[in-house]
C-alpha cells in the first residue's frame, strides 16, 4: 500500500528509499502520449457512431432495433468485459494484452467500414467492444507500472483529461466524417492510426511480467454477464422507464449475477480481484467518485445536445463545436489535478472539483442563454475532470503494482456504470422536455445534475481520513 503524497516526498528527498523505487523508464512519456492516443480512440468510437446512425440506417436497410443496437452494444460489451481484460493484464503482462487488444480492434474497425448488412456491423462493433476491454485496463496498468510519484499523478491526469475529451470530439468528427467521406469512414480512420499505434507501442514499451497463474473462467463469465446486464438495465431505464420489464429483469439479473460473484471471490484459489482489495477505503472513494464523474460528464453531453439543437437551434455539427470548450475545460481540470494532488491531496481536489461542477450546472439551469449553457458546462467540464483523477489518484494509492490491471478494469467498469445511469436518470427526471422542449424541462435535468454534484462534493468532504 502506498499514499500518494507519501509517494512524492520519499521520491524528493529521502535518497534511500528513492533508490527502491523503479528505475525511470527513458520512454515513459512515449509511452503514455501513444497509449493515450489509443485510449483516445477506443473512447471516441463511443460517440463518433451517434451521428452516423441516420445514414447507416438508409445504406444498410436496419430497423430500429438493430439502429439501437449498433449504438449500444460497443459500450454493452466494452463495460461487461474490462473487469476480465485488466486480469489478464495482470497474469500475462499488460504490454501483452495492449497489444492482442489493440489489434483486435484495428481488424474490428476495418470489418465495420466494410459491412454490407447489419449482422455484420453488430458482429464488428461486439469486436470492437471486445478489443477494447482488453486493451484499456491493460494501458491503464502499463502507466501505472511506468510511472512512479508526483510523475504518475500527471500521468494520472492526462489519461483521466481523454475522457471528456473523446466524448466531445466523437460527436464532432462523426458529423465531419459523415458529412464528407461518408459513414464507413468513422471505422477506417481506426485502421491507419491503430496500425502506427501499434508500431510504435511495440517499439517503446519494454516488456512487463504478469503473475502468472489461471484466469477464474467462472468468476470472468459471472461479472461479465452482471456487468453486460446491468449496463443494459441502465441504458434500457432511460428508454423505456425504470419500472419497464425491461429494466427490471435486466437489474435483477444483474444483481443475482453480482451475488453469485461475491460468493465465487471468496471462495475460489485464484479468484479475479481479491476480496480485500475491496475493503480498501480508498478504492472505495475511488470507484464512487469515478461513477458520480462519468454520470455527470455524460449528463452534460446528454442535456447540452438536446438543449443546444432544440432550444437554441443549433445543427448537430454546430453542437459538437460547441462542445469543444467542455473538452477543454475537463482536459484542464485533469490536468491542473493531477499536478496539484501531491500537494493538496485528493479529498480537497475532489471536493472543489465537484462543487465547480455543482455551480457550473447550477448556472445552465437557473439561466436560459446559450452563452451561459456553454460557459457553464465548460466550468462543470473542469470540475469534473478534476474529480476524474482524483479518483484515480485515491484508487491506484491503494495497490499494488501486481493489482494494477485488475484495478484499472474495475476502475473503468464503474465509470461505466456511471455513464449508464447518468443517462438514465437525467433523461427521466427530463421526460419532459424531451417530447415538449422548453427551458424549465430541461432546466429540472441541469437542477438535478446540480444537486447530485454537490451531495457528492458534501460525501468527499466528510470521507474518514483513515479510509483514505
């Protein structure tokens, strides 16, 4: 176990203890800019399907519900199966794992662009999902195991700047790609960058031993299924009602799914993620303010596209630029938290990084502007990047080097969680405004963001020191 700031101080000036420490890699900050590129890919192919949709429906010929799917499932599987790819990064190697990851989601971008039915679009986007969830843990855990002391909290913050980030450029390359090349290109241009990834990552990241040992298959099939259902539960919620059949047996499946997990953790020899390490205060915190940033951030997104194109008139590529400066606010706020996290710890970034992001929304919702809807969200953008690597900065204090993968995928699990049922919620508590859009409709969505943030920022702040 170690703590962050504790970190920093044996790394400055305690020379003993420094020696102990990892030798720096000399292509660290290789490293992180080409898997940072790569996660960057993986989280704009999220979005960048979403203004496609409309085209590949008339090219294609899908009904609605294969429409549905082909936004959906990428995040349905991706999700499911994290907690799986950042194990096996942990027992092959995570440099191993990045790279089997990354390929499959080269190949599964290429069959996409070329798909001539929707079976075979369904079929690449599960691929994609697939590639992904190995590839992302696993990046991940190569940071972490590259990176040590005040240089892994800025690492820490430019991986926890991407996620905003791609959400915003996602929606605005789609409109440019479809717009110009047409839609198979959102997939192609996957292939040309994966394959100079791909070169580049075998040439700079030096080989990493995993633990060795055998993956649970039991374990990896039961949190992948509670997972895929869950994800499910949460995204059908906003659709269709929380009390739809479709919710419900989704969640309890998910639940039941997750039981028999918990029962399977404590009782295998070589379980996917050890009990203990989820006792650990920090980890906690870490996966409850990963969950809270992801719902928040995708709330901004979700409420900003509908208001900005309904209410003030914008066109979907209008929309995306606009969402640039919400990009760039959360890449800022990352960024200026992981360099100020040694010295401030991580309970007073994660309390001003959400209570920015409570006054933000709270501006979006009291006042109908369009100057004050962007400048707002850009405020919340910042504070929500903010918490995005605090909440890393308390998850990795908390393991070991050896529990990084595992870690990473659990980490990015919940910030799928988070993305689920952030939409769900904000689209409930918004009906509204969604079949008559108006201000106050929408402003209740923005009220209710507002509130969740600054009940968060009140829960951080009051956090026991000893589980931190």
């Amino acid at each position: 176990m170690f703590n962050l700031r504790k970190v920093v101080v044996v790394h400055t000036s305690d020379p003993a203890a420094a020696k102990a420490l990892p030798t720096a890699d000399p292509s660290r900050w290789r490293i992180l800019a080409l898997l940072g590129v790569a996660q960057l890919m993986l989280i704009v192919d999220v979005t960048v399907v979403a203004i496609a949709l409309p085209q590949m429906q008339v090219d294609l010929g899908l009904d609605r519900t294969t429409v549905a799917w082909v936004a959906s499932i990428y995040a349905l599987v991706f999700g499911g199966l994290m907690l799986l790819g950042g194990k096996a990064a942990d027992i092959l190697g995570p440099r191993r794992v990045v790279l089997a990851g990354l390929t499959v989601f080269v190949v599964a971008s290429l069959l996409a662009g070329l798909a001539g039915s929707g079976e075979i679009l369904l079929l690449a986007r599960a691929l994609q999902g697939v590639g992904a969830a190995a590839m992302s843990p696993a990046a991940l855990s190569v940071i972490v195991r590259t990176f040590a002391g005040a240089e892994l909290t800025r690492a820490l913050g430019v991986w926890s700047a991407l996620g905003g980030a791609g959400a915003a450029i996602g929606v605005l390359l789609g409109g440019l790609l479809t717009a110009g090349p047409g839609w198979p290109w959102v997939f192609f241009v996957n292939v040309p960058v994966g394959i100079l990834l791909l070169v580049g990552l075998v040439r700079s990241v030096r080989p990493l031993p995993g633990s060795g040992g055998r993956l649970d298959a039991v374990g990896a099939a039961l949190v992948t299924a509670a997972t895929g259902a869950a994800v499910y539960g949460l995204a059908a919620a906003g659709d269709d009602g929380w009390l739809s059949a479709s919710t419900l047996i989704a969640i309890c499946a998910a639940l039941a799914g997750y039981g028999l997990f918990a029962w399977r953790i404590r009782t295998a020899a070589a379980p996917l993620i050890e009990p203990a390490m989820l006792r650990r205060g920090p980890v906690l915190r870490g996966l409850g303010l990963i969950f809270v940033a992801a719902a928040l951030m995708i709330s901004v997104f979700f409420l900003g596209s509908f208001s900005l194109q309904q209410l003030h008139g914008f066109t979907a590529l209008e929309t995306g630029l606009s969402f640039l400066p919400v990009a760039a606010g959360t890449i800022l706020g990352a960024t200026l938290g992981g360099r100020i996290i040694p010295r401030w710890g991580v309970r007073t970034v994660s309390v001003a990084g959400l209570l920015l992001t409570a006054a933000g929304l709270a501006a979006a919702a009291g006042i109908f502007s369009m100057t004050v809807l962007i400048v707002g969200t850009s405020v919340a953008g910042f504070g929500v990047g903010a918490v995005f690597v605090a909440a890393a900065g308390s998850m990795f204090s908390a393991v070991e080097p050896g529990e990084a993968g595992v870690a990473s995928g659990a980490l990015s699990t919940f910030h799928e969680f988070g993305a689920a049922a952030g939409v769900s919620a904000v689209s409930s508590v918004a009906a509204a405004a969604l079949l008559a859009p108006g201000f106050a409709a929408f402003a209740s969505g923005y009220w209710f963001a507002a509130a969740v943030a600054l009940l968060a920022g009140v829960a951080s702040l009051l956090w026991p020191r000893r589980a931190g």
